[in-house]
C-alpha cells in the first residue's frame, strides 16, 4: 500500500519505489548459493516482475490520486 503522504512526490522519490528496486537489484545477490541457477534465475525473474509492476501500479496510483484531486479542487 503506498503511503499517502507521498502522492505528491515524484515516484522515483518514493519509499515504495526505492523498496522494490533494491529488492530487484539485492535478490541476484542473496543467499542462494546451495539452490540450483534455474531456481536462482526463476527466482529473481519472479523478484523483478513483482518489482516492475509495484513500481508500475505505485505511479498509476499517485496519477489518479493527482487527477481525483484535480478533479475535486477545480
């Protein structure tokens, strides 16, 4: 869930950005040294395609908080 107070900002200016990318950026880099590099890979694909789209679903969701507003002050 992203944190209300920051619908004003820029996503890259985000915790909820900075949360995922560094998960997708640290989870190659993990233990999983004793797990198979298909499991490895499978894994980390899985780790970036949920950071790609909560970093996706985060920007629509400041885009419409920023059209609702719009919407209702003028």
């Amino acid at each position: 869930m992203a944190d209300p107070g920051e619908m004003h900002k820029p996503v890259t200016r985000t915790k909820t950005f900075w949360t995922w990318l560094l998960t997708a950026i640290g989870a190659p880099f993990a233990a999983f040294g004793g797990i198979d590099w298909r499991v490895q890979l499978a894994i980390v694909v899985v780790i970036v395609g949920f950071a790609v789209y909560g970093i996706t679903r985060r920007a629509q969701l400041a885009q419409a908080v920023r059209e609702l507003r719009a919407d209702i002050e003028g």
